[in-house]
C-alpha cells in the first residue's frame, strides 16, 4: 500500500544545528517525500567523517517523536541522548517522526486506513534513502518498544538491513500483553467484555458496539489497526530477521519484562541480549518502585543509563 506511495529521495530540510559535545557531531533535517504529505526526521553526524555503522531509530507506541517524547507525559529524550551517545563513539543516526506524529503530522492517514505495515513500509523507505544518502553497504535498524517489531518486520527479507537492535521491545504477542495489562489495571467486572472484544479482533473480525468505557482501546476506527498488529509474534519474526540480533533490556522497565526479553532470545540462538541492571523502559537508571520509576519520564535531564549507548555502538561497530 504505503510501498507505492512513498516516492524516492531524502532532501536537506533545514540547516545544520550547533554541535554539542565538544562538536562530537552535527544534526541535520531530513525529509522522505510521501503521500499524503512527507515524513520528517534528524541525521546525528559524527564530527570525525569516518565510514561508521549507520542507524535508524525506530519510535515506540502512540504518539511518540523523533526524540522519544509524547504529550501523553513523556519528555525523557531517550532517542535524542542515544543518537547523540552514538555520534560521539562514530556512529551516525536518522531518527524519525512516525507518520502523523510531530514534524509528520501532514503524512497522516485516516485511523481506519492505518495498518501496523503502515510503519514497517515507512522503515524500509527510509532505511533504503538513508543508505543511498549515506553510501553505507546496509543500515542498522534499532527499535524501542513497539519500535522493536517494527524493526522485525522491516528487515524481513531485506538486503538493506545489516541487522537490528531491540531495545525494550515485547516478546510476546500484543494480545498476550493486552491481556496482563487489561487484568492488572480494569474492575473485575469489566474484564470479560474487554477479553470477548480482543478474542473477536485477534480472530479478524472487527466488533461493532465495542466497550464504552474501553473506546480508547477499542473504537472501531482503530480496530483495523488492531487486527493487523494482533496476529505479529515477536519470537517467530525474530527467527527470520536478516543478519544479526542484539537484545537489550532493563531490570527495572515496568512496560515490559525481562521474561519479552529471554524469550526473543531463546527463539534466536545466535542472538546477543544484553541485560542492564536498574534501567527502566525510557533507558534511565530507576528503582522499581513504580512512582519513582514513572517520574523519570518527565525528565529530560537525566542522562542515559550506563551502558545503553556503549551496547548498541559495540554491537553494530564490531560487526561492520
């Protein structure tokens, strides 16, 4: 669908900023021309021209930035400071507004028309612009969260793809996750319309008089989507990924688990995961007590957590 509207070419949109860092490297506006409007997004620049590995980071859920932000209360930057972590050991990054998000606002569909390939169609555009622009022989993918299955599905079959990264993401089908969620945080009594209404999406069917107290999950003009996504199961796209694995997940993330991370892992023999102890899901150091750990989600100022950047620049620079 979205394969034969994207048109070809990234262009300069914009002016080179102020490199930070001591000019460690420079950022860049990038746009891919589409339809119905065109998808925008920041190339992070090492200062030094080296022919390093190059990355694109793929946002996670809902309406999140480029830079890892959402207006739903996330200001931690995560994309932001891992972009410019990677500048800074050699690594050159594209990190993108999702369409209809942010600086994509005007790339929107129509809710109905979305599909989970909406964005792993928009991936492989841009990972394939990002080599041509760049002259790398392939283009790593690392996704965070939902971001993670994007990737998986982007680099099915797709010789632009040097591998990916999978930081945070699910190991488990969205049902399988919907489920726990829907358990731990709805009334008793308000559990058995919502699990009749997921059984009867992940079967393909849509459902008319949806919940009303579950509309935001559930409205009709977003059950496609939920169709679409419902059926992925990381563990077996993980299998048939092109090129290397490497899975990175903290002790402290109280959106998903070590459990997601352990079973990719165990579907991948030749997979690298990475365990970071006290690293919540927006890659700062948190405990796990719950307001504590959300807290740093509004904090822009906290640094990464230790050993985040540092696992994703060895991985992808020792296997250029």
């Amino acid at each position: 669908m979205l394969k034969s509207l994207v048109l070809a070419g990234v262009l300069a949109a914009g002016l080179v900023t102020p490199a930070a860092a001591g000019d460690a490297f420079t950022e860049t506006g990038l746009e891919l021309k589409s339809l119905p409007g065109d998808l925008k997004g920041t190339l992070t620049t090492p200062a030094k021209k080296t022919k390093g590995p190059v990355v694109l980071i793929l946002s996670g859920s809902g309406p999140t930035d480029r830079d890892g932000n959402s207006p739903i209360g996330v200001q931690a930057a995560p994309y932001r400071l891992l972009a410019h972590g990677l500048a800074e050991r050699g690594v050159t990054s594209l990190r993108v507004d999702k369409r209809g998000i942010a600086a994509s606002m005007a790339a929107a569909t129509k809710e109905e028309d979305l599909r989970f390939q909406t964005y792993s169609d928009d991936a492989r555009a841009w990972a394939a612009e990002l080599k041509r622009q760049t002259g790398a022989k392939c283009v790593w993918l690392v996704g965070h969260s939902e971001g993670a299955l994007v990737a998986e599905v982007a680099a099915q079959n797709n010789k632009d793809i040097c591998g990916v990264v999978l930081i945070s993401g699910a190991g488990r089908k969205a049902g399988d996750v919907l489920r726990e969620q829907l358990t731990a945080g709805l009334p008793k009594e308000m559990q058995a319309d919502a699990f009749k209404t997921l059984d009867e999406l992940e079967a393909g069917r849509t459902v008319a008089d949806p919940p009303p107290a579950l509309a935001a999950l559930f409205r009709k003009s977003v059950q496609p989507y939920l169709i679409s996504w419902l059926p992925l199961d990381p563990a077996e796209l993980v299998k048939t990924v092109h090129g290397p694995v490497l899975i990175v997940q903290g002790t402290t993330d109280i959106q998903i688990g070590m459990a997601d991370a352990e079973r990719l892992a165990a579907a991948r023999s030749d997979a690298k995961l990475v365990k970071l102890e006290g690293v919540n899901h927006v890659l700062k150091v948190a405990s796990a007590d719950r307001a504590a750990n959300q807290a740093t989600y509004a904090d822009p100022h906290l640094p990464l957590a230790p050993g985040v950047v540092e696992a994703v620049a060895e991985f992808v620079k020792a296997r250029r």
